[in-house]
C-alpha cells in the first residue's frame, strides 16, 4: 500500500509543476490509478481479516527512492525515473506477488494483481505508447525537448554529453542513468 500511495503522491507533485498538457494528463491518470489501487488493495486485506484502520502505510516515513524522484526537476528525469523506470520496477515487483499469491492459493489477490493492477501499472510504464491517439505519448514530447537542467549535465560531460538538443538518443541515455541512479540510491538503504 506504500508503493501505491508514494506513487500517486509523487505524479501529484510533479503535477503540479509539469507545463506539458499531454504530461499532466498521464500524470492524472496515474494519480487516480494509484488512488483506485490502493482502495482496491484495502479493500482485499478486508476480506482476508485485516483491520485496516490499523495500517500506516508511511509510519516508516517514505522510502529513498521516493525521496530521490521528488528531487528530480525536469521532465524527461522525471518521466525516466518515475513513470517509466519505477513502474517497469512495479510490473516486476507485482510478477512476483501474483506467483507468489497462486503458490499459496490465494487466486483472488493474484486476480487482482494480474486483471486489474498490472494494465495499469503498464500503462504508466509505457505512457501511452501505441495508443491510438494522433498525438504524441508524454515520454516523446519530453525527449524532443530539452530543459536547463538537462543540458547543464551535457556540458559537464554526463548523461547525454555530445547530443544534439532534443536528441531520442540523449533521452534514452537520461532513461538509463535516472533508473540505475535510483536503484543505486535505493540499495543503500
């Protein structure tokens, strides 16, 4: 319940701050996907006898890769690190739960996980790709363009240095560095 919760609450902060329309509407989706997921969860530990008036998802306080993500201020680092590498990582995560869930024999929470959690989660991870819409998904609007930030690190050599501005090749390379910085930052702990 952490993960959906911390996943709604960083599309919500970014939401806020995102001036691409395409973006802000992925990022609205994801919010109310993750609110769904969290009353649908809820709702299944009910059934299985748990009180959970008693939970506090983030008593703990918030994981580090929801603090690192936070701290991302670009779109393309954003979209990278959150949308497309944390969810890849959810789809993952949530593979594991449902097998483990049909091990033990629990076919309803597999159910859920597989029927109605994992298109979602798939569906932020892909970001529209595919769809049938004329425009473009939010991760292509972010990688044809380029933010202060991004190109700061370009000229100090990192991620993307050498690329033309707007560069798929360039956004790929932010994609790559922003999931391993993350999972970097995230192991530590």
């Amino acid at each position: 319940m952490k993960k959906e919760l911390e996943a709604a609450e960083e599309a919500a902060g970014w939401l806020v701050t995102e001036t691409d329309l395409e973006v802000k509407l992925a990022l609205m989706r994801q919010c109310g996907d993750e609110a769904k997921h969290y009353r649908l969860i809820e709702k299944r530990l009910e059934a299985l006898g748990v009180d959970v008036r008693k939970l506090a998802p983030l008593a703990s306080g918030y994981s580090p890769m929801f603090t690192y993500l936070m701290g991302l201020g670009s779109t393309v680092e954003r979209i990278a690190a959150g949308p497309f590498a944390r969810e890849a990582l959810a789809k993952i995560l949530n593979d594991a739960f449902i097998e483990l869930c049909e091990a033990r024999g629990d076919v309803e929470t597999a159910a859920l996980y597989r029927d109605v959690i994992q298109p979602d989660e798939a569906h932020h991870h892909e970001l529209e790709e595919g769809s049938s819409r004329a425009s473009p998904s939010p991760m292509m609007i972010a990688s044809r363009r380029g933010t202060p930030r991004s190109d700061a690190r370009d000229r100090r050599g990192g991620p993307g240095a050498g690329a033309p501005q707007g560069d798929h090749a360039r956004a790929g390379l932010l994609i790559a560095a922003a999931f391993f910085s993350a999972v970097r930052r995230c192991t530590r702990t």
